[in-house]
C-alpha cells in the first residue's frame, strides 16, 4: 500500500517541491479567505463562527478531492490497474489515505489552534481520531462504488460532480447545524455528514448540536456498513470490472 501511494504521489506532483507545498497549504488558505469574507461582508465577528468555516471548509476538501478525482483513478489509470494483482482493493484505499496525508497537516494546524482557544480533553481527541478513522472508512466504502460504476458507465462522472454541488450546500460545511431553519434542522439528521461535521466541530470545542455519543454512534454505524457493502460490491463486479477496462 506504501508504494501506491508514493505512485500517487509522483504522479500527482511529478517531483514538483513547490506544487507539494501549494497543495498542503492551499484548504488552509481558502478557508481562512472564505472565514475573513463571512467575518468582514456579512459582519460575523464570533471567533468560533471562523474556526467553524474553516473546519467545516477543510475536511469538505479532504471528502471532495478523495471523490471526486477518485472515482476516475481506476478508468483513468486502466492499463495500471489490469497490471495489479493481490493490491486492486488496496489501489483505492491508498488514494484516500494518498487525499488524507495531504489534508493532515490542515488538520493538526486547526486542531491545535482550536484547543489553544477553546478547550481541550482526552475525550475531543479520541472523538477527533475516532470521527477521521470512521470518514476514511466512509470514503473507502463509497469509492469502491462509485469507481466501478464509472468504468461501467463513464457518463456518471458528471452526474457525480452534480451531485457533490448540491451537497455542499445542503450539509453545514459553512453554517452550523442551529442556524437552519426548524424544518430544515429535521432533514439534516439524514445527512451523514452533518453527523460528522457536528462531531468534529465537537472536538475543537466548537459546540454541537446533535450528541457527541449519538452523532458517533451513527456516524460509525453508516462508515463501516458503507464500508463492507462498497467492498462486497467491489470485489463481487472486480472480474467484470477488468474486462470493460
């Protein structure tokens, strides 16, 4: 697995220091821009409001990149993936951690400034460790789908970033889950990721809404059943998978 991601490495950044250096910088950047645009036009002045754009801002990046440049690593890298042998069901679990190593570094920078400011606990870390381990299941189990569909149906590929828009905007990555409207409030607790952003808003002293122990029940519950289906369909279509590449 440690050589599939140097691969994705290479090829990503073809042994460009400076792009590395962009890339890990790049969410931290947007996110504080998009946090001083809410604090300087829309006159947002909570400190905690910020850090909740930027939180929310930062592993939204982290989900995006790992789907939507994911579900085409296997169409895209086809002659490659025919090559492997005992490591296809690795190929995609790499590109995630590939997606999450770069998002590292923005995480520990926030976590650590949240805790500086706000509060800190054995209990936020562990929730913090717990909610990222049970995403990268999430993302694992999803890929697996929707890379197999996008080989049998290329076409999908716009529909999927179609889709990504639209849950933008429906999931509190910019907004806290209070701020919506009652009737909205209801529909949010069907979105998994609004358990999750609640959960790590939770763990940088951000407040929540839902509880910390339901949110990560759920939220746990959803990524490993995500994960087992996705690897079940994966690995049920993998000889079909190879014919059509």
């Amino acid at each position: 697995m440690e050589s599939l991601i140097k691969r994705f490495y290479k090829i990503h950044f073809a042994g460009s220091v400076i792009k590395s250096i962009w890339t890990i910088i790049t969410p931290l950047l947007l996110s504080f821009a998009i946090a001083f645009i809410f604090k300087q036009v829309f006159l947002i002045q909570e400190v905690d409001m910020s850090m909740t754009i930027i939180s929310g801002y930062i592993f939204w990046q982290l989900i995006a990149s790992s789907i939507l440049r994911g579900h085409r690593q296997i169409k895209d890298n086809r002659l490659f993936f025919k090559q492997l042998t005992n490591t296809r069901t690795k190929f995609l679990i790499s590109y995630i951690l590939f997606n999450f190593l770069l998002a590292l570094p923005g995480i520990l920078l926030l976590s650590i400034y949240s805790w500086l400011i706000f509060s800190c606990s054995v209990i936020k870390i562990l929730t913090l460790i717990s909610s990222v381990i049970f995403l990268l299941f999430c993302l694992s189990g999803i890929l697996f789908v929707l890379a197999s569909w996008t080989v049998f149906y290329p076409d999908l590929s716009h529909g999927i970033e179609t889709l990504f828009l639209f849950l933008l905007w429906l999931s509190p990555v910019f907004y806290k889950i209070e701020s919506l409207p009652d009737s909205i409030k209801a529909i949010a607790l069907y979105n998994p990721l609004a358990w999750f952003l609640d959960l790590i808003r939770y763990s940088l002293g951000l407040g929540y809404y839902y509880s910390p122990v339901v949110s990560l029940s759920l939220f746990g519950s959803f990524s490993i059943t995500a994960y087992i289906f996705g690897l079940f369909y994966y690995k049920k279509h993998l000889k079909e998978l190879i014919k059509f590449l």
